[in-house]
C-alpha cells in the first residue's frame, strides 16, 4: 500500500520504484539529522554512582521554620510551634465559616429590632378602623393618645400612643395582635392607669394602645368552689363589691391601689395590705389565664383545679411578665371566705420599736389572725391632718394600723396579745375603732395614702417608689431612708406593709432642681435595699423605672434566661417593648 501510494506521488519527490527493506537499507540525506544523534549509548555492566546534585542555597529565614531541617530549635520547640499555626489556621477557617454560613446578629442589632415605618404605621391604623368601624373602638386623638402613654404620677421617660383601639372580647384582641404583627407595630395594654413604673407608655416610633378597661365583665362566679372567671378590665373593689351584694361570703383578698384591675395586677405581681396574711399575686390566687400571644395564638394556661402538678406553672410565666409576653384577657380568680374584721391603731415614739412589736405578734400562735398591719410614719400622720379628710386628727407619732380577723373570741385574744406586746415594746397609744363606720374611715386613710399626701402639700408633685428587705432589716431601711431624705431637703411620707418587709417613700418636689434630687435618692434608697438582701420593687413592678436595678438584683444569667424566654416567645419583640428587660 505504501509502494503505491509513493508511485501516485502522494509524498514528493519518490516516484520510483521502492520497497520498505530498500528504503531501510538506503544511507539517510547529508543534511538531516536525527533526534537520537545525541544520546550516548547505554554501558552494559555494573552501574557507577551518580554525581551529587549540586546544593541550592538556602534562605537565613529557614533556620526559624519549624517544618525546616534547618530549624536551631529543639524537637519539642518544633512540634510546639506546628501546633500553635495549625490552631490558627484552623481557628480561622471556623470563623469563616460560621460567619459565611451561620451569620448571627450582633447585640446592638438584636437590640434594635425594626418596627413600622411612618406609612406602614398609617396602612395598620387604616386596617384597625375597617377592622372595628364602630365609633370610638379605635381613637388616633392627639390628647387621647398622650394621656394613654403617661401618668401624672410618673416621672419615667415616655411616648404618646399612635393609637388606642378598646376591644369588647378575646376574639377582638386577636384581631389587634394579627394587625400588630403583620405591620410590625408594638402594643402595649392599658386598663386602670395606677401603674407608677412608666409601665403603659408608648413606644417613640409608634404603638397602639390596647384599652381592656370596657372588658370589666364578672363572666362566672362558682361559689361552690370559691372561685370566679372575670375579665381583664375587672377592677378589684368591684369584685368585692358584687360579692357583698350578691350575699357571697367570699372575697378576693389582693388590694393594691384603688381602681388597679386583674390584668394590670397580673402584669405587675402586685400585693397589697392583705399580703401579710394572704400573699401576692404569686400565691395561687389566680388559678389560670387566657392569654393572647403574639402569634395571635389563645392559650389558656391550666384547668380550673385548686391545684396541678401537670407540668410547669404557666400562670406564673405571665405573672410579673408586665404584658412583655402576651395579652391576659381573662382570669379565674380564687376567694377567700369573708370574716369579720377588727381595726386597732397603735403608736410609737420611732419606727424601729414599731417593727420590733409587728414581728414578735406575727411570731405568736395570733398571728394568723392579723389580716394586715400596716405603717405610717410621722410625717405621714401629720399629712393625714393637714389633709382634712379624718373627722378628728391623730397624735403625730409613728403608728401601726392592724386589721384583725376571725370570730369574736380569736379577735379577743388576739387584740389582747397585741395590746401586751405594742406596749412592751414602748406603744403610747393603742385603741380598737369604736365602730364599723370609724374603722373603715380608718383604713381608707391608709388607702389613700398618696391622695392624703398631696392635699397636704397642694404646692408639690409627689415621686412614689417601693422596695423590700427581709422583715428583720427593715428598721434600719426605714430610719437610714427617713435621715437621708430630711438631710436633703425634701419633704416625705413612709407607708410600709411591715408584716413583709416592703415600704413605699412618697417624695415630694416642687421644681426641676428638687425633682433631680428626688431621682438621686430614689436610686440610693434602692441600692439600700439591695445591699440588704431585699429587691428594688416588692409591688410596684419594673416597668421603665426600675429595669436598671434587675443585672444587679438577679444577675447576668438570670436575666439572660428572662430574654431567651422572651425572645422565643416573642421574637419580632411587639409585646410592650421598652419595659422590664434591661437594655
């Protein structure tokens, strides 16, 4: 084939005839030369060694790596220093890719979560008025809206509302959370306004306002099981008030300040007068609650049982919780039987002796029978005086108020206990009220305690705060508090619930530069506390003005635990954002 392709003079030049052993046989042209004309051939035989390779020249800097056989340092050295980069490296690469893969925000962005924007903000309240297009549900009135976010008994930074929407039911609540949620607006609940901690002030970049007070229905009351289901608009005295008038030999023993309401008692963990005997709102008295969650989800937190051991206590999640957690729209209310009660009033030449007499009567096999005892220091006295509202005016002394309960006889041992014991304890005055009339006038005036204060000093403006020590360090809090605030100048009242060691200081200002002192020596008289193993608020809450105080009382990992609770359950952080947990 290749003879006959040579002959077709497909390769130039040959066209004669040829064979492959001729061509092989054939001396090559002069003028070409081969590949191979280079190459030696290979000696048969035994191999001689190979040259050595001439050596590069090595850097100085090789004598500090350690992966150098030229490294000076010790083989441990060496190992050592591989170890270290290695852990960089690989420190390194792990930041990458958690950084790259599963970014986490910072603090300051966690901290700052985006709410509505202006127009967002406008399209939510358009969608509140076609959602509630009765008059007066939802109210944007410039006046309305401030009142809403504000108080004028608290002195605490806040905003005026965006909106306040009033909602009839449950169903309608869940209608404003869904709103709230899709636009991003925080909502803040709102009922009785005796909140004194900046608890319901707005949020600066708009809020709405939900007002439960119109949802004030007593909706069941079980007598049988004394226990009742209300609404979260439901005010205490009224409650009691319908009890009485029904014929029911019951009532609900929490009283904290008048006109406060279940739901803004749930929110703060209040107490009250009653507490000595009956505890706070920690102690059981609300057997359940319905509750809104952000999600717009209704929970109702357990049946309707005295007690449960089925799982961890949800009630208490939202106790304290200050509507930082969801909506209490219901709840169901455990009563006391109603006993008779007996007032008697003593008085002290100073508040230690005073203290003294309430925990040794406490301590006696009486004790039980003190429903309240109560503490009204001089000043106070002398305010109830100058108020004009007692129909004769009472011995400038420290006093103790006692509210005595039971049947006849143990109400006549156990006045006779206490007579003994106030007066070994340097009483000069001790005396019961004369009747039924006389000792609730006596009692109200310990109630209107801060109405008492300011009628007696027309000029000023009252700051009220509130903490608690254990009972035994209560003395030296109240003395310590009492010299402080006189060496400053300002003008004071002291009401205590001494059975359990909480007092309130009523601080009277009259300008800019006395309210400033005012704000110092609330926070000295909170640090007081706390050096004494006590808390910054016993029933006031936290609210905005005492969030400050919370690292230092529970510290870093219980609060940390606090936002992570609140965090999981609200995450967009549109349930009253701004209150309880320190920034």
């Amino acid at each position: 084939m290749f003879t006959r392709l040579c002959q077709r003079r497909l390769i130039p030049g040959l066209n004669r005839h040829f064979s492959i052993s001729s061509l092989r046989q054939e001396a090559p042209p002069p003028n070409l030369r081969s590949s191979f004309a280079s190459v030696q051939p290979r000696k048969l035989g035994p191999s001689a060694p190979k040259p050595p390779a001439p050596e590069l020249p090595t850097p100085g800097w090789f004598r500090y790596s350690p992966w150098s056989d030229k490294f000076q340092g010790s083989h441990k050295t060496r190992v050592l220093l591989q170890a270290l980069l290695y852990a960089l490296v690989i420190a390194q690469a792990t930041n990458y890719v958690d950084s790259t893969l599963f970014f986490k925000p910072s603090k300051s962005e966690e901290a700052a979560p985006k709410y509505a924007t202006p127009s967002q903000l406008k399209t939510a309240i358009e969608k509140l008025r076609q959602t509630f297009p009765e008059s007066g549900r939802v109210d944007t009135n410039p006046d309305a809206v401030k009142t809403a976010g504000s108080s004028e008994n608290s002195y605490h930074p806040s905003s005026a509302h965006s909106v306040i929407v009033r909602p009839q039911s449950t169903e309608d609540v869940v209608k404003v959370v869904n709103i709230a949620r899709e636009f991003k607006v925080p909502v803040t609940a709102y009922s009785g306004a005796t909140s004194l901690e900046g608890h319901f002030s707005g949020y600066p970049s708009g809020s709405i306002c939900l007002d439960l007070s119109g949802m004030d229905k007593i909706l069941h009351i079980n007598e049988d099981d004394s226990d009742l289901v209300c609404q979260a608009g439901t005010r205490w005295e009224d409650i009691n008030q319908t009890l009485k008038a029904k014929g029911i030999p019951l009532f609900f023993p929490l009283d904290p300040g008048p006109g406060a309401t279940i739901g803004g008692m749930v929110g703060t963990g209040c107490s009250g007068t009653n507490a000595v005997r009956y505890g706070t709102a920690k102690a059981e008295w609300f057997l359940n609650l319905t509750v809104v969650l952000p999600t717009g989800e209704v929970i109702k937190t357990r049946r309707r049982s005295r007690k449960s051991s089925a799982g961890w206590d949800a009630t208490k999640l939202f106790i304290g919780a200050e509507g930082t957690l969801g909506i209490v729209t219901e709840a169901t209310l455990r009563l006391a039987p109603a006993l008779p009660t007996k007032v008697a009033m003593a008085q002290f030449p100073d508040v230690r002796q005073a203290v003294s007499a309430v925990q040794e009567i406490l301590n006696t096999s009486y004790g039980p029978h003190v429903q309240c005892v109560e503490l009204l220091d001089d000043n106070m006295m002398e305010a109830i005086n100058k108020a004009g509202l007692v129909d004769q005016a009472y011995p400038v002394q420290d006093t103790l108020f006692f509210k005595i309960q039971g049947d006849e006889a143990a109400i006549d041992l156990t006045s006779k206990t206490i007579k003994t014991i106030v007066k070994k304890h340097g009483s000069s005055k001790f005396k019961f009220a004369a009747t039924a009339d006389e000792a609730e006038n006596l009692w109200q005036n310990r109630k209107y305690a801060l109405m008492s204060t300011l009628a007696a000093h027309p000029d000023s403006r009252c700051w009220t705060t509130d903490v608690c020590v254990p009972v035994s360090r209560l003395p030296q809090l109240v003395l310590e508090t009492k010299k402080d605030l006189s060496e400053t100048g300002l003008n004071s009242t002291i009401v205590g619930h001494v059975g359990d060691g909480n007092f309130h200081a009523l601080i009277l200002f009259r300008d800019d530069e006395e309210l400033e002192k005012v704000n110092q020596a609330v926070h000295r008289i909170v640090h007081r506390a706390l050096a004494m193993d006590g808390t910054c608020t016993g029933e006031h809450g936290v609210g905005v003005g005492k969030k400050e105080y919370l690292s230092q009382e529970l510290g870093p990992g219980t609060i940390a635990l606090m936002k992570q609770v609140k965090k999981a359950v609200d995450p967009d952080n549109i349930m009253n954002p701004g209150k309880l947990y320190p920034d």
